[in-house]
C-alpha cells in the first residue's frame, strides 16, 4: 500500500548488539490504545536487559477513545518507573466533571505532553495522505535503517467478523 516506506530488516541485518547498548525505534500503525507499544516499550525492564530497548516514536490511531489512551500512554512512557507527576495521579483519581477536566488541563501543560501529542497521531490509513505519512515515518526515524513496524490485528469485540462470528456464521446479522 506504501511502497516507499522501508520495510524491517530481517534480523541477520540487524546491528550486533553484543557488548553494546542499542535502541531500536519504533513505529506503530492500527495502534489501538497502544498494547503492542507497550509491551515493546517494557521489553528491556521485563527481560532486565541493559543491551535492547525499543523506543516508540510514532503511534497510529483512527478512533478517537482509543487514540486518548494512546495519547496518556504515550505521556507516562517519558518518566521513569515511579517517577511520575502528582497531576497524573490526580487525573487517575477522578470520576468525570469538572475535576478531571481541570488535572488533564494541568497535564496538557508539561512539556510530556506536547512530546506525546507529537507521537501519538489520530489518523485514519488509506485516507491521510500518503506524502504526510511518509514524511512523519522518515522524520521520526531521522535516517535510520533498522526499526521495526507493529501493526495491530482489529480487536476481535469491534471487527465486523468478531461480531458476525458471536452472533452465528452463516446467519443474517444487523451489524447496526
């Protein structure tokens, strides 16, 4: 669908990553709310591997509640395990109204934010053109040859298919 954009590289391409401390970038397209960014993000504390990180620097979303979660997901990656803002926990704490409004105002203030404004994108593929995507891709890999490309499967509870699978195959089905 884009040809022009550089595919991963199979891994015997991959730098040596013995005996040094390498950081692969990261770009993530049907991102949802940002699972498989996050598992790749966790990837050296989980494995308390010092060697590989992986740096999510472009998420892709089309739907606006899931791009959100991306969007604070994006926003609490930039700290450090237990080093993040009260202002956070504030906004954790509320229900809804007035008090959440006023600590997501707070955050939207740090210059996190604005960084994870700038990773997290609310875009539909196939329709954003294909020029601006390449150009954000090329611009947030500033060159470099090896990275790797997520793609999400749907989710299974919002697919056409998960649903018509609930409901019975070869049945008519009112996906309304």
């Amino acid at each position: 669908m884009y040809p022009s954009l550089a595919m991963t590289p199979a891994p015997s391409s991959l730098p040596d990553m013995k005996n040094k401390s390498t950081e692969i970038p990261v770009i993530d397209i049907f991102a949802g709310p940002g699972g498989l960014s996050e598992g790749f993000h966790r990837y050296s504390w989980f494995r308390r591997d010092n060697e590989l990180a992986f740096k999510v620097l472009l998420s892709i979303e089309k739907e606006s509640s899931a791009h959100k979660t991306l969007l604070m997901r994006a926003f609490v990656r930039q700290f450090s395990k237990g080093k993040l803002p009260d202002a956070y926990y504030d906004y954790a704490k509320c229900d809804s109204g007035p008090e959440k409004a006023e600590a997501l105002k707070k955050i939207k203030q740090m210059k996190e934010w604005e960084t994870a404004e700038d990773e997290a994108w609310l875009a539909e593929l196939g329709k954003v053109d294909s020029k601006e995507l390449n150009s954000r891709i090329r611009g947030k890999l500033h060159g470099k040859k090896n990275w790797i490309l997520l793609g999400g499967p749907p989710c299974q509870a919002y697919s056409i298919m998960g649903r018509s699978r609930r409901l019975g195959l070869g049945k008519d089905v009112d996906l309304e």
